[in-house]
C-alpha cells in the first residue's frame, strides 16, 4: 500500500523527487514556505523550497482582480483567496476550489493557478485555505484552548487544528461564509484535487441544518481523489494525520453516500491514466456508488496524464478538463 498511495511513484515523466518539485513550481505562488512538498513523498526528507515562479497562483494573482488572505473563521488557515471576473458587480458563479497535498502540506497560496481562463469567462474562482497536519490529533481536555472553537455541537469531541474531522468542518464553513458575505454569488461549482476531492466529496453528505444556511451548489469536479480514508491508515500517510479507524470511516465519502435528492448537483469523477491502481480503483467505485444512489455522474478517465499534471493543466485553455469544467460553469 505505501507505493500504491505515494502518487510521485507512478509518473511516467519525472523520478519521484523531480515530479514534487515540478508540480510546485507551476501552481506556486512564489516565495519562501518551507518544504512543501514532504507530504507528497513516499520518503520525507529535508529539501529547499522550490524557486519563485512566474507561473501559476504569482500570474494570476498579478493579472487578476482579487481579495486575498479573507478569514473565514479564527484559525490560522481559515482563509480564502478570491478572484474575481472582470466586473464583479453583476451576479456570477464561483468555482470553490480545494487544494490536495495529503491534508499536510500546501496551501491556498498554490490553489489559483486555474483562475485565468474561469475569470476571463465570467466566473470567480475561491481558493480555500483550512489547517493542515501534523498539528492534528484530538485534544485532551486541558488542551482545549489550542483547538478549534467552532464546531457543531452534535461532535462529542474537541477539534484541534490540523485534525481531519477539523478539516472537513473548515470546508464546509467555508462555504457557508461565502454565501453569507457574497450574496450576489449565483450558484457554486466544487473542485478539489487529490485530498481536496475528499474534502468536496465530504461536502455532499453534509447536514447543512446544523449551518442554518444551505449553499446553492450546482456541480463538483472531483479530480484524483481518496474516497475510503481506511487504506490510509496502513501507510506512511497517517504518520502525519494520525487517524483512528473511526476517524477514518466517519470521513470517507464511500461510507457516507445518500440517495440524491430532486435538486442534486452533478458530479464529475475524474482520474488519471498514470495515477496509481488504488487511486483509480477508488475512483471508478465511488463513482459507481453515487450513480448507484441516484446522483447525476461522470467518470472522467483522462489518458496521457499523472496525478499532478492532471490539475495542472487546468490553467490551459485547451486542456479537456478546462473545457469541461467551463460548459459545467455557466457563464454569468
């Protein structure tokens, strides 16, 4: 299992090493945030940080209209980066999207590499930050106040920061600000890449009763994702996390699909020729398990690409997923 859930190992391009630091180096926002990349290698060991790039999240922050670093909550990554379209007055969908990085390492600063060719169609792009391991483990009592203060009082536990129950509740808050502060917002699109799939396919068994808003979310693009956390628990993954098998099955989507109401949202379920066999394996499942519950879905099988180039091609126009991605987003 560790090769098979080390997703560096199966990239026909780059060794396993060069493939982490390539994938910085096109989503980056540039600048110095050390070793970011350790929660991707099947074997963490110290490395520099990748050079400033003039790509990704840097260009389009720099070509983009946008609010940056918005909090959302009180924790130290409850932030969110907005770009905006070209006139923001109007109405306009937002594309919300959730970065991957095995829920340890990068950030919403790596996240907005995708924005140009959605901002110049009409469409706001979210980058969302949440709190990140290894920091996470449930709190004894006495460690309360380091932890997160909000969080549905039907959780019997304390959450700390960094913690995976944490995470998929900082998501979903997340979206419940933007309704809340944007109003002018006409419809929500999820993406979310590797752990941030996971993350968004938390997001459609959620409660929303307990948030007293409910979130107008018309589709989700789900890109290499981690359907069932309990392989995790076997791996050098959850060296970081450290999950119990109950936290584990509490937070895989493949254990939580209810039937789809009349309003569901479309799902696309995309997965990459290289990726590994597990990561297709779950992919093709939990597809097959929202199709089976009613929910309108696509498996998306894209030949010619690996886990990391697969989303960061979405800053091409050309790109199959781009194109998908803008006839799933309707313009405003």
């Amino acid at each position: 299992l560790e090769d098979q859930y080390s997703p560096s190992r199966w990239s026909p391009r780059l060794d396993r090493d060069t493939i982490i630091d390539a994938h910085l180096a096109v989503t980056a926002a540039g600048g110095e945030r050390g070793a970011p990349g350790e929660g991707l290698r099947s074997v963490p060991r110290p490395r520099a940080p990748p050079p400033p790039s003039p790509a990704g999240t840097k260009r389009a922050r720099s070509s983009t209209q946008t609010s940056l670093h918005v909090p959302y909550g009180n924790g130290d990554g409850e932030m969110l980066d907005i770009y905006f379209p070209t006139d923001p007055s109007e109405t306009f969908p937002v594309l919300v999207y959730i970065h991957g990085g095995y829920w340890q390492c990068l950030s919403k600063d790596d996240s907005g590499f995708a924005a140009p060719p959605l901002v110049s169609q009409g469409v706001a792009v979210v980058a969302v930050g949440y709190d990140t391991a290894p920091k996470g483990r449930c709190c004894p009592a006495e460690a309360t106040a380091a932890c997160v203060a909000q969080h549905p009082p039907t959780l019997p536990f304390v959450l700390c920061l960094g913690h995976m129950d944490a995470m998929v509740l900082q998501v979903r808050r997340s979206l419940v600000f933007l309704v809340e502060r944007y109003p002018r917002i006409r419809g929500i699109y999820l993406c979310g890449h590797s752990a941030g799939a996971h993350l968004a396919a938390m997001v459609l068994s959620t409660d929303w009763t307990e948030f007293q808003v409910v979130p107008d979310i018309k589709g989700m693009v789900l890109v290499s994702g981690v359907y069932d956390l309990e392989p995790i628990l076997h791996t050098y993954v959850n060296d970081a996390l450290h999950m119990s098998r109950e936290v584990a099955q509490r937070n895989s989507p493949m254990r939580h699909v209810t039937p789809a109401a009349p309003a569901a949202c479309e799902v696309l379920v995309a997965v990459a020729q290289h990726d590994s066999p597990e990561f297709r394996r779950q992919s093709q499942e939990y597809s097959q398990a929202l199709r089976a519950a009613g929910w309108c879905v696509s498996l998306l099988d894209l030949a010619g690409v690996d886990h990391f180039d697969i989303i960061e091609k979405l800053s091409e126009d050309s790109y199959v997923l781009t194109q998908v991605g803008r006839r799933a987003v309707p313009r405003r």
